[in-house]
C-alpha cells in the first residue's frame, strides 16, 4: 500500500557526549539516533520515547523529519535496535531521502492462508524460510509489507521468491530463486520405535539375568541343605 501522506517527527539535535551522558539521556526517557545520506553531514540527535513509539505506529514508510522546529525533510527507517530483555528501543538510524529517487529498502514478508493449506491440515510442517525481502522503490511506494497466499500448498511444495507478486512500482531485487517457504511430511517417528525396541531388548535381557540368578541361588541353597 503506497504512502500518501507524511507523519511528522520531531527531535531535538545533540552533541554526543559519551556512553555516559547516552545512558543518562535513556534513563530520563530519550530515544537516541543518527540521521545520515542525502549529501549532508550526519546529525545525532535525542526523542522522547513516546513521541516515537507514535510516529512509527501511524507511519508509513517515509517520516517527515523535523530538526529543532526547522523545516522538515523526508527520511526513512534503516535500523532499529531494541534492548535485548526490555524490548524497548534504544537507538535508530534514519536515512534522508528524495521522494523522486528510488531507493533499496528491506520490508516484511508476510504468508496468508496457511491455515487453509491443503498440506498443513495433513499434518506437514510450513517453514517460512525469508521473513524479509530487500525492493527497490520510490520512497512513498515502498509498502509496510508484502502477502503471499500460501493456502494451495501441498506437502513437497516449495516456494520461491519468482511466485511473489510485487506492488506496483515496486521491484523484488533478491535473487528469483531464493527459497521463501517449504511445506515438508511429518516427521516419521521411527527413532522413538527404535529406542523403544531398543529398551524393549534391553530390559527382556536383564529379566533373563535376573532370572538365571535366582535358578542359581535355588540351586545353591539346594546344595547347602544337603
């Protein structure tokens, strides 16, 4: 789905001044980032964490990014790094771009209908082998993510990134044959019956032992009598 409008956000610039001031900032609420590209010099800068949690939750692809109340210009997420228990967003690159540029940009893969596939409700197992596909697009046109209907899959098919249908204007630039889902049999359970035979065996041995042991003690303690 192509972007027609907008959001806006707005940050303050920094000076970086270190692990400590950066912790410091995090601590008080701040998101820190770096926007960068588009032939001007990169520029660090701090958001409140919640200003930004609502920018990208009603954004499309391209952010108007506004720099101490100064006019905006557009930019587009590049990476996002989260804190590794909390979840909560401790840093992010943006990338400054021209709306009549196209530019490469990574998006979702998303499988629908799998549920409903002929293969899956035999009891196969769908491995989603690409979650995420790298397109080449003008910055309004590239989508939030991109559907694939699975629901036709038997057991042995095999998806491939040639099957998917890009948006318009929207190209697929990773390699055709890239593998994006594989719908595999059940898996046998001949293993288990081995361990189990093999169990099986083992304790039918130990019951032979065992009883080969008491003949022998009857036949010791017939001896001691007489």
């Amino acid at each position: 789905m192509a972007v027609t409008a907008q959001t806006a956000l707005e940050v303050t610039s920094r000076t970086p001044d270190g692990s400590r001031s950066a912790r410091r900032l995090r601590r008080a609420g701040f998101v820190l980032g770096i926007v960068y590209g588009g032939g001007e010099e990169p520029l660090a800068f701090q958001v409140p964490a919640r200003t930004l949690r609502l920018a990208l939750a009603h954004a499309g692809a391209v952010l108007d990014l506004i720099v101490d109340d100064a006019k905006g210009g557009p930019v587009v997420l590049k990476e996002l790094v989260r804190h590794p228990v909390s979840g909560e967003t401790v840093h992010l690159d943006l990338l400054r771009v021209r709306l009549d540029q196209p530019i490469e940009a990574t998006v979702i893969l998303e499988l629908t209908g799998i549920e409903d596939a002929p293969g899956v409700k035999d009891g196969g197992v769908l491995e989603h082998s690409a979650r995420e596909l790298t397109i080449e697009a003008l910055p309004g046109d590239i989508p939030d993510s991109i559907h694939h209907d699975v629901s036709e899959m038997q057991i042995g098919d095999v998806v491939s990134l040639e099957a998917i249908v890009a948006p318009d204007n929207v190209k697929l630039v990773d390699d055709p044959e890239t593998v994006i889902a594989t719908l595999s049999a059940p898996r046998l359970q001949t293993e288990s019956d081995e361990e189990i035979e093999s169990e099986t065996q083992v304790v039918g041995e130990g019951g032979g032992e065992a009883e080969a042991s008491r003949d022998e003690s009857a036949r010791d303690g017939d001896a001691d009598s007489e």
